[in-house]
C-alpha cells in the first residue's frame, strides 16, 4: 500500500492528559529556548550590539542626570524668590543661560548617540532576521521529507515570513527603545549597594515627598518607598506577568499559523474551491481558527492592563520625571519582545535540529552503473506509524535495464521512489518539531461534548507500531553511506504531478543541470543543452510559437503552461543532465495521444544504457521494459476616556509637582502642612492613573482582537470571491496573497492595540499641557507652542518619510524573497531531487543580502530625521530655560507658573516624540482603510484594503440558474463564435470558436475556421487534441473561471454570463487532472461544498462508485483519516478516486471530467469510468481526455487543433472519415507510425503529429 493517512485527531482525553499535554509544550518551549541559547552563536549578536547598547545606555544616562540638575535648579529658583535672597537679576540670568548652554550640549549629545543606536539596531534586527531566514531554510533542505511531513500545512512557510518580521520587530527598534528606557534601572540596580554622593535616594526633592508620604500614610500598611522597592516590585512583576503573557501570545500565534495555513493551501487551489462552491465552508473553517486566535487575544487583555497599572502608580508616586517618561515607553516594547522570543523558538525547532549526515561515498569511488537492489523492506511513513506501506519487500532493479512497476493505486510504487531518492529512511525518525498547544476548535468541542474519562474500545485498542526495516543498496554500497547530494545528481526523476518554478522556461530546465558536469558551463553552452533536451521531450514545438520563447515566464507554479506543456517541460528538465538513472513516476499521464507516443519513444532512447525505474498505469507505456460586523462602541469608550484619562495624567501631575516645589517657600508647620496636601494629591493621582491605564490597556487589547479577528475573516472571504483572473495577476501569486493574509490584519492589530492608544494618550497629553500653559504663563508658552513644537512636528515629518519609505521597501523586498522561499518549500521534493538546495539557498541569500545593503544606505538618512525628532525635546527644554529665564528675571510671573510650564514641555516634547514615531503606522493604518488614493500614498501597504476589498467580486446578481439547469434530461451547451485570451496572455486561445445547434452532423467551416456541432442533452461529449489546444480552457469558460471577450456560451439557450455565478456552480461538478485535495479528513474533502449532513450511505455508495471505498475502510481511522497537507500522505491514484467522489456526491446536470482517470491504474480506470457512464444518465458529461480508449463511448467527439474544432462525430464515424482523429488513434495502437530512432530527426516531416495535424487541417479548410 503507497501512502496512506493517518489521522491526526486524537483519541477522546482526560483532563489529566490535556494537562499533561500543555505540561509538555512548555517544556518544549523552554527545551527550544534553551537550545536557542546553547547551540546558536549568540557571541556576534553580542559582539555588534555592543555599539547600540553603549549609546542607548549613554543616550539615557543624559536623562539621568536630570534630577540632579532639577536640584539645582529649584536651589537656585529658591534663593533668587527668597524674600532674604541676595542672588541679583544678573547672577540669576546667568545661572540660567549656564543651564539653557548645558541643555543644547546635550541635544547635541543626544542626536549622534540616538543616531549610533537606532541605526545600529536596526541594521542588527535586519541582519539576524535575514541569518536566521537562511538558516532556516538551509536546515529544512537538510531535514528528512518524512520529518517535514509532520510539520503542519504552511507551518514552514509562515514561519520563514510572518514570524520572521515578528522577530525582526522585536529585536531591533523596540529593542533598541526597551534598552534605551531601562539602561537607567540596570545601572541603578547593579551598583546599588555601591554608589555613594549623588544617590536617588539622596535627591532632596524624592526625599522630601516620601518623608511626607510616610508621614501622612500608616506605616503598617506602606513600606518605606524608595528605590530599592521599586526594583524589587519591577522584578517580581517581570517575573510573574511576562512569562503569562508570552504563553498566551504563543497560543495566540499558534492558531493564527493555523488559519494561516489554511488560507495558503486554499489559495494555491483556487479554482478547485470556486468550481466546488465551498467559499462557504472554507471561510466557516477559517473563521473557526480566527475565533479561535481571538477568543484566546482576549484572555490577555487584564494583563495588557496589568502591564500599566503598577507601573504607573510606581511612576507617579516616584515623581521623578524622566524615569516616568521612559518607563511609560516600556510597553510596546516589552510585548514586541515577549512576541519575538516566542517567534524564535520556531526558528530554532527546525534550525537546532539535530541533522541526519549526508556525506559520504562519491565518484570517482562510486559509480552509479550497477544494480540497484531493495532487500527485505518493511516501512511506514514516520507520521503514520501504525500503517505499513510495504512489508518485506524485496526487487532488484538491473544496470542498464528498464525495469517497470505497476500496480494498483496506492500499492507502494511512489514510496520506492521515496525511498531511492533517499526522502526517507529505514532508520527511526524522531518527529522533532513540537506539537501546537491549539487544538481545532471543531475537535475542541467535540471533546467537551465528550464526558471526560469516557473512551470506546477504538479509542483503547492499541495500533502496532511498524519499524521500518531492510536496506537500499546500489552494487554492494548501502545508500546510506553515499553522500546524498551525489546520489540524487544521479537521479533524473519526472513525477505525476511536475512541479515548475515561477521562473523562465529556459532556467526551469536549467534547474536540472544542477550537481552536474554542465553546471558551471558557460551560458551558451546551457542554452544549446536546454534547446536539446527540449527537442528530445517535444517540448520545443509549442515553445517556438510563444513570444518570448524560452524566456516566457511559466507564472505561479507553472499556471500559463497546460499539464501537458508542464509535464514535457519536467521531462526535458530531468534529461539534459544525462543522469545515470532515470525515474519515470507516470511520466507521461499528462501528455496527449500526439504527443505521448513520440515522447516515449524519446525516453527509450534516453533510457539507452541508463537504469530506468518506470512507474505507470498504463501497461503501454512500459512494453519495452527489460524487467468589522459587530459594534464595539463600549469598548471603543473605554479605550477614549482611558487615553484622556492617561494623558490627563501628565499635565496633572506637572501642577501637583510645581505646587510641592512652591510649598518649601514656607517654613515650620505650614511647610509640613502644605506638602502633606500635595503629598495626599500624588497618592489620589496613582489610583486614578491605575484605573485609567488599567483600563486603556484591556479596552486597547480587546479593541485590536477583535477588529484584527474581523478583518481577518473579512480580508480571507473577500479574496475567495475573487474572480479567477485576478489570481492570475503576477502580483497575486498564492504565495503573495497567502503573506498578505497573515501580515496585514496582524498589522492593523499592531496599529489598533496598545500603539493606538499610545497615540491617543500623546494626543490628549500635548493637547492639556497646553492648555495648562497658556492658564499659568501665556507668555511663556505661546513662545513654546508656536516655535518649539512647529520644530518637533518638521523633524517628525521628514522621520516619518523617511521611516516610510524604508518600510515600503522592506516589506517589498522580504515579500519577494519570502515568496521565493515558500515556493521552494512547497516544491521541498522537486528541491531535492534536482540536488537545488544550494542553489535555492544561494539565491536566498544573494536577495536578502541585497536588502540588507539597500536598508543600510537608506537608514543612513532616514535614522537621522528620527534622531533629531527624538531629541528635540532638548531643544523644546533649552528654549524654555531661555525665555523662560528672561521673564522670571523680569519677575513677570513665579516660579509655580514657570516649573508648571516647563514641565508640561517637557512631557509634551517626550510625548510628541512617542507620536511620531507612530508615524507610518499610521500611515498605514489609513493606506489599509482606503482613506487616500493610490497616486497620493507611498506607505508600504498601499491601499492594501482597497486593493482587496474593493476589487470587483464575482456577481452573485443575475437570473437564477434554477430554472434554467435542473431541467429533465440534462443541460444542452452550445459555444457560439467565442473568442477568448488569458488575461495574462497575449495570445488568443479562441478566435470564433464555434459548437452550434445548426449543422450537427456536417462538417463545414465557416470563416473562422470553426466546425459546428453541438452538446445535446445528458449527451457524453469528449474533447480531444494535442496540449496546449484549448480543451481545459473550454471546462473554464464553462465553470465561469472566465468571461469570453466575445461570442456567448449557452446552457439550454440561456447566456450563462447571465445566471447568477455560485447558483450556476451548484450545477456542475469538476474533477481536474492534478487532482486537490485540502488538510483535513477524507470526508471533509469529499463533502466540501456539500450538505455536511449528507447520510452515510450516500457517501459509501458514491466512495464504492470511485472505487475508494475498500482502501478507506482499511485504513485504521476510516473517513476520519487526514490526508495532510495537498493530500501529501495519500498517493496520485488514492487523491484522484476522492476528487471523482467529491464530484460525483454534488449529483450535478453538469459533469465536467479534465483527464479524470490518468492516475489510476487500468483496472481501477475501467471500474471508475463505467461509474462514469452510469453517473452521466440524465446528466450532460463533458470529458477532456488523451487516451481515446476513455471516449470510444461518447455521444459525440470534439476534435480540437490550435483552438478550433477540426471534426466532429462518434467514434466510429470519426474513424470512417480518416482524419485528424483516425490518425490519433493510429498513433495509440501503433499502426502508423514505427518508431526505430537514433535521434528525434529520424522522423519523417509526414510523421510528426505536428505536420499530421497540419496537413489535415489544410486539407479541411480546402
């Protein structure tokens, strides 16, 4: 048996093994953690930090003296106010311009350290981000395939980009802003006991108020408040809530790579959900994990609140100014560190793993020239333990020979080729990525529903763990000890399903010179071999006629080629290096009569001398062979009033702090009254500050999970019902659109969640230490907010140009190489089988390099507009000393009224910094909500939101297409002068293509060239031709995937454009010829875009029709076996039965069959397609098929050849008229055309299909 799946739902639990199962995530996180520390070269993290480290500590050893100098400053403003003072005006004035000199010295100071240290830990964040990106993948290319099976679907590829950023995010600004607001608290903290003279305990002003705090509270219930408790608290609160927090950010994040993945799988099939209606289902299925993500954001709202709180009331009660500025920017950052250390432990599951060694033996010590033999194997797929593949399976496969397998589908023939690629091993193999804590919330439900410590006897019975056993030998020489590069460079292997790169057709075979003699060989020299091998797979012909030639590019995994066109263009790939052994796993399923015939009589000649493993269905192949819905406005209030509340806060306590400066103008006990007063007024303001803070952060939290959660299910569904051409758009790849679902609602929640209400409260903090300015020295803040602030906002505008064109930039070259990335990951076996690694890797690497040195030159400039804006406050501060200083000395107004304004500028200037720096957030908050056009904006996501939910949709308006297809007897179809081109083609597939009611039966033409017939009701009609002649794009057109540009195609005389698109779909059913499936259960994939509720016999009665039913029962788990991530743990013949099923079950008028049986074996295929016949009574059948064995009993037979119907008629009647068709079959049976080739010009001009389809054509049209 070949791939089977296995289930991935766990048997019923206890409570107790939940537990124990979230006891063991932990202890994998902190396993993962602790490799992350011990294995990874932390040394040069260290070694280039140490530069931004020095100047953040620096940077904020400036603000630290600022206490000492407020000391001074209020000594001096008390002698000079003194009624005994003897200071004069001109002692005062220069006091004061003394300290205005010193301020701009340190503005100075401030701008070039601000600059070394967030220039520095940006290029440090992009750096690392990129290493570790590369590591990545470098250590998935040297995993095992069986340990990537167990990687859930997208994982790799989520990680390698939404995690990323979220790593790059938290170890280079934010980091740099964590390390910058604390460096005054570690440097308290290590030299605590040590320090002596300028102590802050020794601050007189701190003194003064605690001494008066602990003289008006008890002290049985507050301890002496000093710094040293503060540490203590900080500690213990980094201790508690930190790691809570990062725990639930991983759950958080685990479900959102679920949903992630989901929507990578389901985007790169597209086509298959659209014709199955399952929009729906799949959105029902993603929404699920959104919830999911939600419901467990909104668990860390009380402690997104928490991380406020305490600090604030610290903060306020400590009224030292500066710490309170810098500890209130901890925030943001701590969480983006808390988000990047749980980020990392994914990167570092894969990257710590520990390795399989793949040196070896290699020519000249070894030849690949001699017997291949598997002795003795019995194996199971590492995910599915409990199901055996083969079982003491013994063949030899002679040097030089052609050796064929068959048999039935899923019988184990792909999983020798597995084996022989060296994708899996007969050793055991330890499953190292760690399981995800989250659970489906479908099986979530179904457990709690379930009583806990209830099981049935399947969940008791114990499955028999099979241990692979045996050895893969070539000569005498296990494989094991060959080294694994070399080996698979032997190997040139051609799969059912090809996999070609979104590259040029010239360097997707090129790709096969790679681990090859030919590799380092000079241009031309490539060229002449892809030309070759091209000519040799009859791959040339039809790349001849394209504009561009061989420097056309294929699209997304080859999606502007056909089958036909990729499977010839793989076969060229995996014969120009002239391997020594060539795998052939239905190399030719896809290939047309035409072509096939001569494509196998070149892969005989190719085969010549060579070890040639063929794997086929059809015995004629291998007869040579040897052997936002919902309102939040209460939230939304909250979050409001919290953020007045904040940034009410500083203004308030800019007045307490001025008045408790005035009281030491008394003496005696009006002294100790008056700053027992103000005292009370601190400790009124602290339990304010905690409730509004408290409060902003869960509002905050609560507001950003649930609009992330919306917009998510929003964004998801909108690009669903998206019409198929715009997934053809070279900028909507899946793997564009997969990244664009993860990266933009993630961040708009960033935007929308604690930096939001940032914003908020720096809006509202700026906005009332004005208004208390103006109320107490207008004089003096007029000058302030109509000089100093205009030089804050012109230095934040140009940080915020600078900032968004640096992030413009970054996003799109990180889209791109992490486009690249995911490619490479989903094709992992084409990857290895072509030796690619290198070359991937290099190329990965080469692209983020070249980020990382365009990011250095442009955060040369833009981290200077941002050092400035930061350290303008400096600048705001000497300007107030200044005129400030000038009106006091004046004695225009006291020294309340100057200590109240000069406060509030300088929390104003630190808070407008906050706001800037939010800038392109921001910016790009409005960019995703379509407030600008896109010729005004230049932020990086530019009309995201626009772009995606303002797209046309596809109509669900229009006649209902009840009426029109559920008539008795099935539906009639007619194609009336239909011209037709891919959006993203330049030529013309159609031009008066032509299936009329009016002359059936004759074959005239008329000036388009086109034949007339007709699809009759419930008739069987067969489209047949060579690649690349508009079959498949006829099944299009009539699944509505696209609108002809001219002509009309009918259903039972009615336009179709005119019938409302999903009540159309309802009707028809597609079974494709790369058969998809999607992860999830067998049954979930053959009910998608059915009735879930369908009976069971239904579904075993349709399974039996597809002949799947007897494998699915023998498989441990039934219908509830996962088939994985595509249908990777099922076999080509396996997926293909479950898609007929699934098409079969929707009991469609309309049935439409793309190449339907070429994975299946001979006896299955006449078992399915006599299915087939009984399905179609009553029903229209339109089949797309190579084999004409498949249509000898169609109704009518539709002959095509470079986009046009050359004849029409029955079998029998197509073969009497000795054309194009007659000719076909000549070619299958062999009749006509005898092949004895050295080379592909022994073909006579008359043999070639492409001259027999020529000359009959001409004769036609004569």
């Amino acid at each position: 048996m070949e791939k089977s799946a296995s289930s991935t739902e766990a048997s019923p639990a206890t409570q107790s093994d939940v537990d124990t199962a979230h006891n063991k995530e932990e202890e994998n996180a902190d396993q993962y953690s602790s490799k992350a520390t011990n294995k990874t070269s932390w040394k040069n993290f260290l070694v280039m930090n140490i530069p931004a480290e020095l100047s953040s500590a620096i940077d904020q050893r400036d603000r630290e003296s600022s206490p000492i100098r407020h000391r001074k400053l209020v000594g001096n403003f008390s002698d000079f106010f003194s009624p005994t003072s003897t200071t004069t005006k001109q002692e005062f004035t220069h006091t004061i311009n003394k300290f205005t000199l010193l301020i701009l010295y340190l503005f100075i100071a401030r701008w070039c350290l601000s600059y070394i240290s967030q220039f520095t830990f940006r290029i440090v964040g992009l750096r690392i981000s990129a290493k570790l990106r590369l590591a990545y993948l470098k250590a998935l290319f040297s995993l095992p395939v069986g340990v990537l099976d167990t990687l859930p679907s997208g994982q790799a590829s989520n990680t390698i980009t939404t995690t990323a950023n979220t790593l790059q995010v938290g170890i280079s600004d934010k980091l740099g802003v964590f390390l910058q607001c604390n460096s005054l608290l570690l440097v308290v903290d290590l030299g605590y006991e040590f320090r002596t003279g300028r102590h802050w305990r020794h601050i007189w002003l701190a003194e003064r108020f605690f001494t008066s705090l602990n003289d008006l509270l008890s002290p049985r219930f507050i301890p002496e408040l000093d710094y040293e408790c503060y540490l203590k608290l900080r500690r213990s609160y980094l201790r508690t809530v930190i790691p809570i927090i990062m725990k639930m950010t991983k759950e958080v994040e685990h479900a959102d790579e679920k949903a992630s993945s989901i929507a990578g799988e389901v985007l790169g099939s597209i086509r298959m959900i659209v014709a199955c209606g399952a929009e729906s289902r799949i959105a029902k299925k993603y929404s699920g994990w959104v919830e999911e993500s939600r419901k467990r954001a909104l668990k860390k709202s009380p402690f997104i609140g928490i991380q406020f709180a305490p600090r604030t009331i610290v903060v306020v009660l400590s009224s030292v100014m500066m710490i309170a500025m810098a500890t209130s920017q901890t925030a943001a950052p701590i969480l983006a560190a808390a988000a990047a250390a749980n980020a990392a432990t994914d990167f570092f599951a894969v990257i710590d793993t520990p390795r399989p060694d793949t040196s070896g033996l290699k020519g000249p010590d070894i030849t690949a020239r001699e017997d291949l033999a598997l002795e003795s194997i019995t194996f199971a797929y590492p995910s599915r333990p409990h199901v055996k593949v083969l079982d003491d399976l013994s063949i030899k496969f002679e040097a030089g020979k052609i050796t064929a397998i068959v048999g039935a589908s899923g019988s184990g023939k792909s999983t020798i080729v597995g084996l022989l690629e060296r994708w899996y091993n007969l050793e055991k193999q330890e499953i190292v990525i760690p399981p995800s804590a989250v659970k489906d919330p479908k099986a979530k439900k179904d457990e709690e529903e379930k009583p806990l410590g209830t099981s049935t006897p399947e969940d008791t019975e114990k499955k028999v763990h099979i241990d692979p056993s045996g050895s893969v030998r070539c000569g005498s020489h296990e494989l094991k000890a060959i080294d694994l590069k070399w080996w698979r460079s032997q190997i040139g292997l051609v799969q059912q399903e090809p996999f070609i790169f979104n590259d040029t057709i010239a360097k997707n075979v090129e790709y096969g010179l790679i681990g090859s003699e030919w590799e380092k060989a000079d241009a031309e020299t490539k060229k002449k071999l892809v030309v070759e091998a091209c000519k040799e797979a009859f791959a040339d012909e039809y790349i001849t006629k394209l504009p561009q030639g061989y420097e056309t590019q294929v699209g997304d995994a080859g999606i502007k080629l056909s089958g036909g066109q990729r499977q010839r263009l793989a076969i060229a790939r995996s014969i120009i290096k002239r391997p020594k052994i060539l795998i052939l796993d239905e190399a030719t399923s896809a290939i047309d009569v035409r072509g096939e015939q001569i494509v196998q009589a070149a892969l005989d000649k190719v085969s010549e001398g060579r070890t040639t493993i063929t794997i086929a269905h059809r015995l004629s192949t291998i007869k040579k062979a040897d052997k936002i819905v919902r309102s939040r406005l209460p939230w939304y209030l909250i979050l409001l009033f919290g953020s007045m509340g904040a940034g009410a806060c500083y203004p308030l306590q800019a007045y307490i702090f001025a008045q408790l400066i005035s009281v030491f103008q008394y003496t005696g006990a009006q002294l100790t009254a008056a700053a027992n007063h103000w005292s009370l007024m601190f400790f009124i303001l602290a339990i304010g500050a905690f409730v509004v803070w408290f409060g902003m952060g869960w509002a905050s939290n609560t507001v950003a999970a649930h609009i992330s959660s919306t917009y998510r299910q929003e964004y998801f569904e909108s690009i669903l019902r998206k019409p198929i051409p715009f997934f053809d758009a070279e900028d909507n790849s899946s793997g564009t659109l997969t990244a664009r679902v993860a990266n933009d609602p993630t961040q708009l929640q960033q935007l929308l969640g604690i930096n939001m209400a940032m914003v908020l409260t720096a809006i509202f903090n700026i906005t009332g230490c004005l208004i208390i300015g103006f109320v107490f020295a207008w004089k003096l803040c007029i000058v302030v907010a109509f000089v100093a602030l205009p030089i804050l906002l012109i230095g934040g505008y140009y940080r915020v140009r600078y900032e968004i064109q640096f992030e413009k930039m970054n996003q799109a070259v990180f889209a791109e190489s992490s486009k690249f990335a995911a490619e490479a990951i989903t094709a992992f076996r084409t990857v290895t089988s072509l030796t690619l690694e290198d070359m991937i890797s290099s190329r990965y690497e080469e692209l983020l390099d070249w980020h990382v040195n365009a990011a250095m030159k442009k955060s040369r400039w833009s981290t200077i507009a941002f050092a400035a804006s930061e350290s303008m406050g400096l600048l705001c501060m000497a300007l107030t000393f200044y005129w400030g200083g000038k009106l006091l000395g004046n004695r225009e107004f006291g020294p309340l009224a100057f200590f109240v304004v000069y406060i509030a500028v300088i929390n104003g200037a630190e808070t407008a910094g906050v706001l800037l720096s939010f800038g392109p957030s921001e910016y790009r908050c409005l960019s995703f909500c379509g407030h600008g056009s896109p010729a005004e904006s230049s932020a990086p996501c530019v009309t995201e939101l626009e772009s995606i939910l303002g797209t046309t949709r596809e109509t669900d308006q229009g006649k209902s297409a009840a009426e029109v297809i559920n008539a008795e007897g099935g539906v009639k179809i007619e194609l009336k002068d239909v011209w037709f081109k891919y959006p993203t083609r330049d030529i013309p597939i159609f031009t008066g293509l032509s299936i009329c009611v009016s002359c059936r039966s004759t074959c005239a033409f008329s000036d388009h060239h086109a034949d007339t017939g007709q699809i009759e009701k419930g008739q069987f009609a067969a489209l047949v031709g060579p690649s690349g002649c508009g079959k498949t794009s006829i099944v299009s057109l009539l699944e509505r995937f696209y609108d002809v540009q001219k002509g009309r195609i009918l259903c039972n005389d009615n336009d179709i454009s005119e019938l409302d698109v999903h009540d159309y779909r309802k009707s028809l059913s597609l079974v494709a010829q790369e058969p998809t499936l999607f992860e999830g259960t067998i049954k979930e994939n053959i009910l998608l875009g059915v009735n879930e509720s369908t009976p069971e016999e239904s579904l075993h009665r349709i399974c039996r029709d597809a002949e799947i039913h007897d494998f699915i029962m023998s498989l441990p788990d039934g219908y509830s076996t996962n088939v994985g991530s595509k249908g990777v743990l099922l076999s080509g013949g396996q997926k293909q039965r479950i898609a007929i099923a699934r098409a079969l079950i929707r009991d469609p008028k309309i049935l439409l069959l793309d190449e339907a049986t070429s994975s299946l074996d001979s006896e299955s295929e006449k078992l399915v397609q006599a299915a087939f016949e009984r399905a179609g009574k009553g029903r229209t059948m339109v089949v797309v098929a190579h084999r004409l064995a498949t249509v000898q009993n169609a109704d009518v037979i539709f002959v095509l050849g470079e986009g046009r119907v050359l004849e029409v008629g029955d079998h029998q009647a197509l073969l009497r008229k000795r054309g194009v068709y007659y000719q076909m079959s000549s070619l299958l049976s062999g009749k006509s055309l005898k092949f004895k080739l050295t080379n592909r010009n022994d073909l006579t001009k008359d043999d070639h299909p492409a001259n027999i389809f020529q000359c009959q054509s001409q004769a036609l049209d004569r």
